[in-house]
C-alpha cells in the first residue's frame, strides 16, 4: 500500500471518527433534555415558566427553520402593536451584531419570545451585564443563551492580532484573544482554528456570565436561571447547543452527584 492511500485512509478514519463523536454529543444533549425526535413544538407559557422547557422550544424553533419548516408565530401587525402592556420573553440571546444571524427568524420565534443583546463577537461589559440582569431581575426571564456563529469576523480578526485595528475594535479583540490563543495551541488547520476559537469564545462568555456578581451568580447556583451557550452554522441554518454548557447546569450536576451517592 503507498503513502497516498495509507493518508486517503487515515483521513477518511478521522472524519468518521468526528461524525461519530459529534453525533454522541447530540444525542447525549438530546437524552438529558428529553428531545423528541418528531417534535417540532413547544408550549409557549410553559417556556416562560420553565428554563429547560424554554431551551427545547429554542431546539424546535430552529429545527423547524433548517428544516424549512417555519411558522413565524406571532409575527402580524396585531402581535406588533399590541404589546403596550408589557413583555413576558421565555428566553434572553446574547448573540453577535452580524446581520446574517437574526435570533426571531432562526429560532422561529415571534414578537415579545426573544430579548436580544447583540454585540461583535458576543462581546460584553458593563451595558450588556445590565441588559441581561434587566431580563432576569425584571422580567423574570429565566432562560440565558451566548449565540456565536460559523465564520464570525470579530473572531477572525483576534485569530489575525493585527497591529493597528481601527478605533475601539481593539477592545473586541482584546477581549475575544484568549479564545483565539487557546486554538492557536491546537494547531490545526486554519478553518478549523477558527471554529475551535468561536466555540472556546462561547464557552468562556458563559462562563463569565455564571461567575457575574451579584445577580447572575447567585440566581445560576440556585438553579433558578440556566445559561448555556450555542453556535450557529451559517451553512446548514443549525444551532449547534455546545454540550459542555449544557452537562455542567446545576440540575444536571446535582443528578449526577445523587446517582453517585447512591451507588455507594
């Protein structure tokens, strides 16, 4: 057997390898939510009440949308204007400005569902920490998800540290570096880099958010709101839940801790 072959193989074998693992990693974000494979709703009042019921609705929503399956509830001039009493969102997105990622229509949600912060690269400070508290302290909104996406220019532009970035997009940059350090240490192809650093930025946001002082913190440890974190591909019209934020919530931690005392 030649090189070129042995290498055609060793590729082949590592790509079904990742298909296998990612697919693992969905179907264990699956079980722990109770996904439902033919689902495609879920209960709106619910949501609200429910964080990990509002995350499933969120996974129908645009499972609908990839699939070209969209309602657009809540979405006519009525739904519009008759809002003036108040808004009830089941969900808070801290998404990226980019245009090509609007949080109704990819999660197939309609007017008062969704409260949206978005910044380039999901970047936070002191206005954003004050929006997000605003959605939980005010109004009771339990449900926090960070939204990256596949080839997100803020990212890119830390992957590159250029020398002289124009105005304040050092400050993005600045704050999106460690993400793009942590792949670079990987060292692997360049698209693939990319996608490590917008996934790691994701994860570290949450992170962040779950150790915020002195709102989001407490409420997070008490299991009274849940923050996770997503990517989504501009390619297939997929938000990807990253499992890590997903297996770490207080509900699914305690679980586990009582399934281990009781084994022993």
């Amino acid at each position: 057997m030649n090189s070129n072959m042995k290498n055609a193989i060793l590729i082949l074998f590592v790509s079904l390898f990742s298909t296998i693992a990612v697919a693992q990693q969905s179907a264990n974000v699956d079980k722990l939510l109770g996904l439902e494979d033919n689902q495609y709703f879920a209960d709106r009042d619910s949501a609200y009440l429910d964080p990990i019921y509002g995350l499933k609705k969120l996974i129908y929503g645009n499972k609908r949308f990839a699939e070209n399956k969209s309602i657009k509830p809540r979405q006519t001039d009525a739904d519009l204007k008759n809002n003036e009493l108040g808004q009830k969102p089941f969900a808070t997105i801290i998404g990226c400005a980019d245009s090509r990622v609007p949080n109704e229509i990819i999660f197939d949600q309609g007017v008062g569902d969704l409260f949206i912060t978005r910044t380039a690269g999901q970047v936070m400070a002191e206005a954003s920490y004050g929006t997000i508290e605003y959605a939980t302290e005010v109004l009771n909104t339990r449900l926090i998800v960070v939204l990256g996406h596949e080839s997100c220019g803020a990212v890119q532009a830390a992957m590159k540290l250029p020398e002289n970035p124009p105005g304040h997009v050092v400050t993005l940059i600045n704050a999106i570096k460690p993400a793009s350090l942590y792949a670079k240490k990987t060292n692997k192809s360049e698209d693939d880099m990319l996608d490590t650093a917008i996934h790691r930025n994701v994860v570290e946001q949450v992170n962040l958010l779950r150790g915020l002082e002195p709102v989001l913190s407490r409420r997070f440890e008490k299991g009274e709101v849940i923050i996770v974190g997503a990517v989504y591909s501009l390619h297939t019209g997929n938000v990807e839940f990253i499992e890590e934020t997903i297996t770490s919530l207080p509900e699914f931690m305690n679980s586990k801790k009582a399934t281990g005392s009781s084994k022993k």
